[in-house]
C-alpha cells in the first residue's frame, strides 16, 4: 500500500489524496478516517510535508459512518487538509458548521487546523 505513496513522496509531490479504502494491516477504519494512515504513515514514516485531501466525504464508504460533521470531524482529527464534498454544497456546509462547533468545543485541534490551512496557503501560493 505504500509503496505509490513513497515513490510520489520521493518525486515531490504537492498534494496526495487519501481514499477510503480500508487498509485492515493499519487500521480498520477507511484510511481517510485513520490517524495512523493519514498522519503517522503519510506524514510522519515517508515523510510527505504537502497538503493532503479526502477522497470524496459523499461517496457510499464515506457517508456510512456518519453525518457530514463527523465525517469531518473524523477526517480532521486523522489529519486531513482538504475535505471533499463533491456531489452537493450543502453538505459541505453542514461539514463546515460541524468543524466550527468542533473546534469551540474543544473536539479538533485549532493548531492542526491552522497547519492545514498554512499547507493549502503555501500549495495555492505555489500555482501562481
């Protein structure tokens, strides 16, 4: 499962978007739902600094495990930059709102997603 990942690493690469697909070595959870995927093994054993997105929150995988604020929530604290929602604004809405009550109450990181939003700055910042 890695290996793709660490020879785009090594090659560079801006952006790697995390699936959910289920990877039972790792975790049990979809990978764009595991902290030991996303962050310990993206991040922190190949060693990607880039920006990271979710495979699509809409998709019938996804969608299983919960409202759009969980699955945000879910994706956020496992690392993610960028949660997809590519099939309807409005759940990408109800995603935000979520994250929002999330990070007042405490239940993700304001640190981490001020990283995420440094990352998408610098990746954004570099297309121009």
């Amino acid at each position: 499962m890695t290996a793709p990942f660490a020879a785009a690493v090594r090659a560079g690469i801006d952006m790697a978007m995390v699936s959910t697909a289920v990877y039972p070595a790792f975790d049990r959870m979809p990978a764009l739902f595991s902290r030991r995927l996303a962050t310990d093994e993206l991040r922190g054993r190949l060693g990607f600094a880039g920006v990271s997105i979710t495979d699509d929150l809409e998709t019938a995988a996804a969608s299983a495990y919960g409202a759009p604020a969980l699955e945000a929530r879910m994706s956020t604290r496992a690392g993610l930059d960028l949660l997809l929602y590519a099939q309807s604004y409005g759940r990408g809405v109800q995603a935000e709102e979520g994250l929002i009550r999330d990070a007042r109450a405490g239940r993700v990181s304001i640190a981490d997603l001020r990283r995420s939003a440094a990352r998408v700055l610098a990746l954004r910042a570099g297309l121009r």
